[in-house]
C-alpha cells in the first residue's frame, strides 16, 4: 500500500495508460478521481478501482477548457478534504508531412498535451501546497526527446512538456511540491494506431520494433503503470525535475 493515505487527480485515466495507472493507484490504496472527456468510461475505471479496494469516483472533463480543469481540482479537493497527487495523462496525437499539416491539427495537439498540462498544474499546484506538499505527474513521451519524422507537432508538444515540467519542477520545490514527467516509447495501446499507419501498417510497426527496442517488443500499460506509483510514493522524495522514459531501452 505505496500510496495509503494520497488524494489523487487523475486526468485523461479512461484508458490505456491512465486505467493502468488509475487501478495501480487502486491497489496501492490512493483516494482518486478520475476524470476524462469520455464520462463513461471514466465511471467503468473508477467501477475498477473500488474493485481493487480503494475510494474513487468518476468525473467529466475537457482539458482544452481553463474552467472544466478548475472545476475538477475543486471536486477533488472537496471530496477528500485535500489533494496530494495530480498526474496528467491526456493526449492526442495526429500524423502528417509538416507541408500538409493544417494548423488546427497542430493547435488541437498543443491544446490536449500541453496546454491542459499547464491548466491542470496552474489549479493543482495551489491545491498540493495548501495539503503541504506532494507530487505532480506529467506524460510526455520519448517523441519528445527524439522526434520522428510525421510527427513534428507531436513531437514538439511533448518536447515541451519536458520543459514546462523541468520549469516548474523549480518553481515548485520551495513548497515541497515534486514535479516529474514518464515518457513511455511504445505501448500497445490504441492511442498509437495514427503512427503505426504512418509506419506501413501492424506488420510494417511490428518489424520496426523488433529492430530498434533493444528488449525486442511493445511495453504494455501495467509496465508503465508502476512508474507513476513510484514518482507519487514517498519513496521518490528526492526526485524532481526528472524524465523518467519507460520505452525497452531505445533511448541510450
């Protein structure tokens, strides 16, 4: 039980990497509130979470409204007298050739991956510091290391989550607020069926990452799931300002 007595905001949880994370919290014994664009499946999350033993409740949210984000934080807060935790994990990743890429694909990227990071830090920055310190969680992804061709905005969106979480990590600290970041490199997740079609299709990506993953295949979301539990544990307590990459041993 790593995370008995944390009050966490989990953002973007629904699915994938976030249901991973949201149970893993669970089972450590976290209070959480889940919250995602798709209300249903956030409920059939939070429905996961009471099953493995731990308080968490379901609610809407749109990360590209400053409002829906704040309104969220407050229930958190609310709900459990405090919040210790936030970890931001809501993304959305379009593919093309920079020639042909509209501008309302790469503001709708920036929207979801970083501007909803800094709505969601700005409301739950205040918030861990009033409970007198705690963790803050973003996603990036090693695209925002090492860039990929088709995906510049992508790219450049998670590069700059980097920064932001580095940025604020300092500003932060003085409060004991602890700021990191997980960049997962491939998961088996739907999240990436856009690059895996820029790639040739399954078979195409399947041979790519048998080639440049040194442990040869995909991760799944419960092998980077433990990595959030980690940075939100008190056993990451001298650990800011971090890239923490979950990605098989591409990035050496």
């Amino acid at each position: 039980m790593r995370l008995s007595g944390k009050r966490a905001l989990l953002i973007g949880a629904a699915t994938g990497i976030g249901r991973a994370t949201a149970i893993e919290f669970a089972r450590n014994g976290a209070r959480q509130v889940i919250a995602d664009i798709n209300k249903d499946a956030a409920e059939e999350c939070a429905a996961l979470c009471r099953e493995a033993g731990s308080e968490a409740i379901a609610v809407a949210c749109d990360v590209r409204d400053e409002i829906s984000v704040r309104t969220i934080v407050e229930k958190a807060e609310a709900t459990f007298g405090g919040l210790d935790t936030l970890v931001y994990l809501a993304g959305l990743q379009r593919t093309g050739e920079i020639a042909t890429f509209d501008a309302a694909s790469w503001d709708a990227i920036f929207d979801v991956n970083a501007r909803g990071t800094f709505f969601a830090a700005k409301y739950a920055g205040p918030a861990i510091r009033r409970a007198g310190g705690g963790s803050i969680i973003t996603t990036s992804s090693l695209a925002g290391l090492r860039g990929a061709a088709g995906m510049v905005s992508y790219a450049a969106a998670k590069g700059a989550v980097i920064a932001f979480t580095v940025a604020l990590a300092q500003e932060l600290a003085p409060h004991n607020i602890r700021v990191n970041s997980v960049l997962p490199g491939w998961i088996d997740t739907p999240f990436n069926n856009p690059a895996i079609e820029l790639m040739g299709g399954v078979e195409a990506h399947a041979e790519i990452v048998r080639r440049i993953v040194p442990l040869g295949r995909q991760g799944t979301p419960e092998d980077v799931a433990p990595i959030y539990v980690f940075l939100a544990s008190e056993e990451s307590r001298y650990i800011t300002a971090k890239s923490m990459m979950v990605d098989g041993g591409m990035a050496h």
